[in-house]
C-alpha cells in the first residue's frame, strides 16, 4: 500500500461517524435482543457519535445511558418514517431486520442487523397500505381464508427489497446467515456474521474468584444451566437435562444448579422430584446478571442442549474458562469449538445428554480454563464493535 492509499485508510477508519441506531428491542425490556442493542451501543458511543431511536415503550431508556436516546418509534415503519427523515447521520443501522426497509425512505445508507425470528416472523408493521389490502380480502367471500398466506407473501417482498437496498447486512451467525439465504436465495447484499458480545464483567477478577482450577480434583461433578423457564421458550430442554442427570445420578456424584424462572420453573422442579434428583438439584430463580460470572465460577461444565440462533451465555460462559455443552441445532455452534472450549452434540435426547456429561467427567482434564478464555476473547463487545464498525466503513463510500 502506498503513503497515499496508507492515509486516506487511515483516515477512514479514524473519522467519527454519526450514527442512527434503530433498536426498537432496548432496556429496559429484557432479553437477548435488548442487550445487545445495549451493548453494541454503547461499545460504538465510543468512537462515533450515536443517537438510539427505541419504541415509544422504553422512555426508561433514557435514563440508563450516556448517549441520547429517542424513544419515538411505534413499530411500524411507515408511521417511523416521518420520526427520521429529519435526522441527520452519516447512516442508519438496524438491530431488527423488519427496519431494513428503511432503506427504501431513508436518504443516508442502511445497514441491518438480523437476529432470525426477526425476519422469519416479523413483529414489524411493515405498510400501511398491507393493512387495507388484508382487511379488503378478510371481508371477501373464500378469499379471507387466503389472508395468512398473503401477509406472509407481502411481510417477505417488504423485507427482501429493503434487504436487497441496505449498504450491507450483519447476522448474528453462520446458521442465521444460512437461514436467512435460504429464506431469500435472490439476496445479493454482502452479509457479514458478528456475533453478539460479551459484557466486560464477564472477563474481569478472575485470578481473585475462579474455582475452575480447583474443581478437577473435586468429587462432585458441578453443573450449572441459564435458561428462561418458560413455555414461550420450549427448546432450553431443561426437561430432558433432568432425565439425563437421573440416569446417571447412581454412577457420577452431580450438584445441579439453574438459574431463571418462568412458568415452568414449578412444574420442572416437579419433574426433577418425581426422577429422584431433587437433592442434587437446586432451582435458584433469576440470579442478576452481575452475579452470573461468580456463579459460572463455581461451576465446571455449563449445560444447555438447546435451539439457539447464537447463544450469548455460551461465550459468557467460556470467558469465565468454563465449558459447555450444547447442542448442534442452531447457531451456538459459533460460541463453541467442539472438544475444546466444549462438547457439541448432535442430538438433544436424555441419553445424548447423558453420554456427553459422562464423557465431560471421563475427560475433563483435556478442558484448559486458560485456553478456553483466550477462545472467548473474539467475543469482548470492543472486539466485536470494531469488527463491525470496519465493514461499515468499508461499504459505507462504495
């Protein structure tokens, strides 16, 4: 690269960009997509000067952080239009892929973010003039039957064009990218996999409280599981984590611990009495996400053979150096490297389960805390934040 071409990337990567981030899903509501509308906002209010516009929902939100927040957004885009056509930024970035059809209205460039229920069942209102067509078919004689099939058909060209029109399209890993083409195979845009990132306390005091090093030699194998206990989460499979560990309650000595609550909490709390492992079980209810990594320290082996599009608490749990074990449905296979930083399994059966915990306690010393840390590093939000902010830099001229 000549002195000339070394500048002006430099300077490039070196301006301050202002940013308009689109995060309808923001604290204080809770959840995988809130915090990491969170997290990458503020890891960017770093470098660039950002404005988050949220629903009108989250007014709380302006409270929470030092960089401005619009809680102005009513979840339909042509309403939404008119909030941000006045603004102005170098470009607009799109934590729900239902917003990428700003790019259809919006002068500066659009870039959108796809998390993977967001474009397989958007929660966007995605026109005004979809609501008349539909409300005209519902009250046409054989024809309201067709009104599903129609939505579907009108919500997929909404959001293929304002895919197909954005400067470029993040997803939060391989399995949503290959979703998401199979989804839209026409779909041309360069698309890029940045993970979701781990917050900093999840890395910090390590030397001072890790157990992991300890716990090798310990005769009680220790697992620990973080999930929502809830039916609108039915694929954590808690339920078949309890049938695993009685199958193997007789033969390897377990202390089980879960963290979360929901509606289920009480009937799979049953379910581990009427299996007879009530007393190596321990149901704890939310734990605040601060306590989370001295909780992941007292553990040795994270369990959660669940459906993930990636699977935030895998990473958190391999900053803290701890493994885990998962299954290969889904895309949390980006936050695990099979025999290393943990065990993949292809299926998500008791006995699946079962095999791969007695492998884990057969050959848990081949598991390096300090290798597994160094593997979760990628994941840190700088990281994360500046990986994605290059690939804006580089299509945001082009």
């Amino acid at each position: 690269m000549n002195d000339l071409a070394s500048e002006t990337e430099s300077h490039k990567q070196g301006r301050r960009l202002r940013m308009g981030i689109i995060a309808t899903e923001f604290p204080p509501m809770v959840g995988g997509m809130e915090q990491h509308a969170f997290g990458l906002a503020n890891t960017l209010a770093k470098t660039d000067t950002i404005c988050v516009f949220t629903h009108v929902r989250n007014a709380e939100a302006v409270k929470l952080c030092n960089f401005p927040i619009k809680p102005v957004l009513e979840g339909n885009i042509y309403a939404d239009v008119k909030s941000l056509m006045s603004e102005s930024v170098d470009l607009w970035l799109t934590l729900n892929a239902g917003y990428s059809v700003l790019a259809n209205h919006l002068s500066s460039p659009v870039f959108a973010y796809c998390h993977g229920n967001d474009f397989l069942n958007p929660w966007i209102g995605l026109a005004w003039l979809d609501d008349i067509i539909l409300k005209r078919i519902n009250r046409t004689p054989y024809l309201w039957r067709f009104t599903p099939l129609i939505a579907n058909k009108l919500n997929y060209q909404r959001l293929f064009s304002g895919l197909s029109k954005s400067r470029a399209v993040f997803v939060n890993s391989h399995f949503t990218q290959k979703t998401l083409l199979k989804k839209f195979p026409q779909l041309k845009q360069p698309i890029t996999v940045s993970n979701p990132g781990v917050n900093d306390h999840f890395f910090e005091n390590f030397s001072q409280s890790n157990l992991n090093s300890q716990l090798s030699s310990n005769k009680t194998l220790r697992l620990l599981t973080i999930a929502r206990l809830a039916t609108s989460a039915p694929k954590k499979n808690v339920d078949n984590i309890i049938r695993a560990i009685a199958i193997l309650e007789k033969e390897i000595p377990i202390n089980w611990q879960v963290a979360g609550d929901g509606n289920r909490r009480e009937e799979l709390e049953a379910l581990a009495r009427s299996y007879g492992i009530d007393h190596c079980s321990c149901f704890l209810g939310n734990i605040p996400n601060s306590e989370i990594p001295k909780l992941l320290d007292e553990a040795e082996l994270f369990v959660l053979p669940s459906v993930e599009s990636f699977g935030i608490v895998y990473a958190e749990a391999a900053a803290r150096g701890v493994p885990s074990l998962m299954s290969r449905m889904g895309g949390a296979t980006d936050a695990v490297e099979n025999g290393q930083t943990g065990i993949i399994i292809d299926g998500a059966s008791p006995e699946n389960i079962a095999d791969a915990i007695r492998h884990f306690w057969e050959n848990r010393d081949q598991f390096n805390s300090d290798d597994i840390r160094t593997f979760a590093d990628q994941f840190r939000w700088s990281n994360i934040a500046t990986r994605m902010r290059q690939v804006i830099i580089d299509h945001l001229d082009a």
